[in-house]
C-alpha cells in the first residue's frame, strides 16, 4: 500500500508539548529620529508549531519515526490541530461557511454559538484549513477568523471538532535521541501547507 497525504498523525502516545504560533506578514518601519512606525499588513497569515511528545520506549515511539520519516522532509503533509481544543466553547453543532478569497468576516449559519477561541476547520483532507474563531457569535451572522479564507468557500460545512489543517515539516533532515536507558525523545518544527 503506498503511502497517500496528508497522514494522520500516529497515537501510540499524545504530545507532551505542541506550541502554535500565528504568523502574519506586515512590514514595519520606525523613524530612527522620532520612532513613529508605519506597518503595512500583507495577506500572509500562517500557522506554524513545534511538537514535541514525553521521552518513551521503543515499542511508542517507532509509530513517531516511521511517521516523520514517511513525510520525506517538507515533501509530505499531514493533519495537525490543537490537541487542548477537541471540541468548540460555544454550543454550536453544526456551521455552515460563505466567504471569498482573503476575507476574515465570513457569512455563518448556524444555530448555537461560537465562542471566540474556539476552533473550526473548512474542507477536508488535502483541503483542509484550520481557522480560530476571534469574536463570539450567536446563530446567523458574521463570523471573524483567522487566518483569512485562501480559496472561496460556498455554503461549506465547518467541521467544529477536532478540527484540524495541513501541515508539512519545516525542514529536511528528521531526528530523534535514544539515551542510555532506551528512551527515545522526538520533537519537530512544522508549518502550514499552502498551496
């Protein structure tokens, strides 16, 4: 069977520590004389994420390799979300998405309620895209998110649990320790993958 991306990441053992980060791009320049800043915010907004799982035996930690190594670097993609938030604040059960192209307020349907900070994934597979909920919303209206829509989306059905985007390695080369009592530790830098 060959291998087919994105990947799901392996459960022999949760992570220890994952930090998210959100990326956008804005230029800034400061007067070296007064210190007035001007900022000019582009449309790149990005995840990006450090993952690191607990120092564990072999018989754990060989699903890990395996995984990193059949990502071949940057090459290959797989799903990654906040392992904290499996499931929304708010009370909403299901949402459906309407926007264009780099829009942050996108049209929801929904009967419940988003809480800011909550998670909501839009496509599937190889299409899908993690966005964070920034403002609360109860039943139909204006949803604000980031980051902003990458492709236009028409009536899409938000998935509100475990919501999850595409993420590739950020580099080539993949590591992992062994020490002297056979405990293998294994972190790795990813980010988003955007097509």
């Amino acid at each position: 069977m060959s291998i087919s991306y994105p990947l799901d990441l392996p459960t022999s053992i949760g992570f220890a520590e994952i930090e998210l980060r959100a990326r956008n791009a804005v230029a800034i320049s400061q007067s070296p004389f007064t210190f007035a800043t001007q900022t000019h915010s582009y449309s790149g907004q990005m995840w990006s994420a450090t993952v690191s799982i607990p120092p564990v035996r072999r018989d754990l930690a060989e699903p890990w390799v395996a995984f990193l190594l059949a990502l071949r670097g940057p090459i290959g993609t797989f799903l990654l979300g906040d392992p904290n938030c499996p499931e929304p604040q708010g009370t909403a059960t299901s949402a459906t998405i309407s926007g264009s192209t780099g829009d942050s307020s996108v049209s929801v349907v929904m009967s419940g309620s988003l809480l800011a900070g909550d998670y909501i994934q839009l496509g599937s597979g190889a299409d899908a895209t993690l966005h964070k909920v920034l403002q609360d919303q109860t039943g139909d209206g204006t949803l604000e998110i980031w980051p902003a829509l990458r492709k236009n989306r028409v009536s899409e059905s938000a998935t509100l649990n475990n919501a999850k985007g595409v993420f590739r390695l950020t580099g080539q080369e993949q590591n992992w320790s062994i020490n002297n009592s056979n405990t293998y530790g294994i972190s790795f830098e990813c980010m988003e993958a955007i097509s």
